[in-house]
C-alpha cells in the first residue's frame, strides 16, 4: 500500500492509500463522483514519500501496515482514518 495525493482542478487536495496509481485513480474517480455527482474533471496522482517533511511516519507506518484502499483523513492526535469511496460525504 502507498500514499497518494491528489490534486484536484480547483487546487483542492485528497489523500488516497492504494497499491498503484491506477487504483488511486479510480478511488478519487468513485469519491468525485460519490460526492458531487459528476464525473471528475482534471486532476493530478501524485505519490507522497513516506519520509516526507512535516508527515507523522509512525502514523503513516500504521496506517500502510492496515493494507486497506481508500480515501485517507489525517487527525494529527489520532493519525490516518481509511474510509471507503462510498463513505457519507461528511467522512471523507
């Protein structure tokens, strides 16, 4: 499992765990569309390093270790949440 950052047209951001680019795509793909109706427009996958400055590598550590795909949300107190594409808009 990797960390993905995806940047919208609008500039906005969305962190995805998948195992390929590929897969982060269609994770982002099924969220747009599961959270605005419309298909996406542009957007942009980005891999993160996971050593990443300013990232919490023993959260992320844990997070990877889950194995799971989906859209990730970061609590700095609680570390990375995975939730599926088709969670309610208000979790993810």
């Amino acid at each position: 499992m990797r960390l993905f950052e995806i940047t919208m047209a609008s500039g906005a951001k969305l962190s995805v765990f998948a195992k390929s680019y590929d897969q982060a795509a269609g994770i982002f793909i099924d969220w747009f569309a599961n959270h605005y109706g419309d298909p996406a427009s542009s957007f942009e996958v980005a891999e993160r390093n996971p050593s990443w400055p300013g990232l919490n590598t023993q959260h992320l550590k844990e997070a990877l270790a889950l194995k799971t795909a989906g859209v990730g949300r970061y609590d700095p107190n609680k570390g990375w949440t995975i939730v599926p594409t088709n969670a309610p808009v208000g979790d993810a």
